[in-house]
C-alpha cells in the first residue's frame, strides 16, 4: 500500500513537472496535497485554455489566465499578487483567489454576479462588460480604481464606503487620463509604474510608454482640460 502510495506520488510529480516545463512555469513548490506554490508571476494567457491544468495554492507575482475558454476558475491560486482572468467565459468567480494583494481584472465575461470575489483587492478592481445588474458581492475594501462600465447595473444599494472614493475619483479628474486608453483597465497599473502622472503634470514620454506597453497607437493630438501635459 505505501509503496503504491509513492508510485503515485512520483507519478503525480513527474506529471506536474512536465505541465510546468509546458506552460513555462518556474520557481515552483510541489505542496503535499499536488498543488503548487510559485515564486513570481504565472501566465497561462491565449492558451485556448477550458480548465486551468495545474492546481495552484500560492503566486507571489501575477496570475494571468486572461483570452482563453475558461468556464471555471477551479484550481486558481488562493493567494496571489494580481488576478487577471478576463476575456473568458466565465458566469461564476467562484474558485478565485480569497487574497489578491494587487489588481483584480475579470471584464470581458459572462458574469451575472460578483459573489465569490475577494473581500479586499489591493489595486484596481475591474468587472466591465459583463452582465451585471448590481455590485452586490464586490470587494469591501479596494485599493485602486474600481471600474464597472458595461454592464446593465441599476442596484447601486448597499456599496462598501470606499465606493465614496471611486465617485470623489471622477471629480478629481483622474478618468480624463483613464479615457485616453478606451477605459482599458491595464492602463491603470502601466501609468502607475511609468509614473506618468505627477501631481498636476502629465509627463509625455511616459505617457507614450504606456501606450506602446498596451500596444496601442498614440494619438496625433493629445488635449488635457485638469492636466499639463509636458
């Protein structure tokens, strides 16, 4: 019986280890229970993917399974940096991580609701284009942006506080910036990390940095009413 137990195990290892090595996959614990835990970031993006084909417990870094097929997020990571599993055909977020400590992108779905999502989001949370009718199920606690266009919401009842912030965010101009990218939500992380924004002054070549990033054409006439733009 033990010694049926280890083939087992070897046979599991050897099997998670090729499917690793397929998907590019590296500095990765085998856990006791088959799962895996990885140091850094994991991409299984425009796989064709229907299922995520190796059982996750922890990313350090981003978990990506975004342009694929999938119609549950069973075996996605409990713990990671950021989330990112939009543009699939997803109806549930139920599997996903219980802790995202950066961005949470799921737009680009089927989804009717949010329950199931993380409590808090550490970075932008995004559920565009979906089929929302409410927010019902949200993150309680989000550290970003929070971006919900293109849905059918008509229930705003019941919204964490922080939800406050998200409308003071539209006054303060923030979106004039944001809709220069066709509300695409990966902007928001991009213009953090180039530091294109700088107080009042919006820096050109950083600007232009995200747009190639994203690979998007850069408009001929870029016009600002909040911001320089130098």
């Amino acid at each position: 019986m033990i010694k049926n137990f280890k083939l087992f195990k070897l046979y599991k290892n050897f099997k998670i280890h090729n499917l690793c090595k397929e998907y590019h996959i590296k500095n990765y614990t085998i856990n006791d229970d088959m799962s895996i835990s990885v140091d850094g970031n994991v991409d299984l993006s425009y796989r064709n993917l229907k299922f995520i084909p190796i059982k996750f417990k922890e990313v350090s870094g981003h978990f990506s399974c975004r342009c694929n097929k999938l119609i549950s997020l069973k075996n996605c990571p409990e713990t990671v940096g950021g989330f990112y599993c939009s543009h699939n055909h997803l109806t549930s977020l139920k599997y996903c991580p219980e802790t995202v400590g950066d961005d949470f992108d799921c737009d680009n779905n089927k989804l009717t609701s949010l329950e199931g999502c993380p409590k808090e989001v550490g970075g932008y949370f995004s559920c565009s284009s979906n089929n929302l009718t409410s927010l019902e199920g949200c993150p309680e606690s989000v550290g970003g942006y929070f971006s919900c266009i293109n849905n059918q919401i008509t229930n705003f009842d019941g919204l964490p506080e922080f939800f406050e912030r998200y409308i003071n965010l539209y006054e303060n101009h923030v979106y004039e910036i944001y809709n220069l990218f066709k509300n695409d939500p990966r902007c928001i992380y991009w213009i953090r990390e180039f530091g294109a924004i700088q107080g009042d002054e919006v820096i050109r070549d950083r600007l232009e940095e995200v747009y190639h990033t994203l690979g998007m054409d850069i408009p001929k006439d870029i016009r600002l009413e909040n911001y320089s733009l130098v």
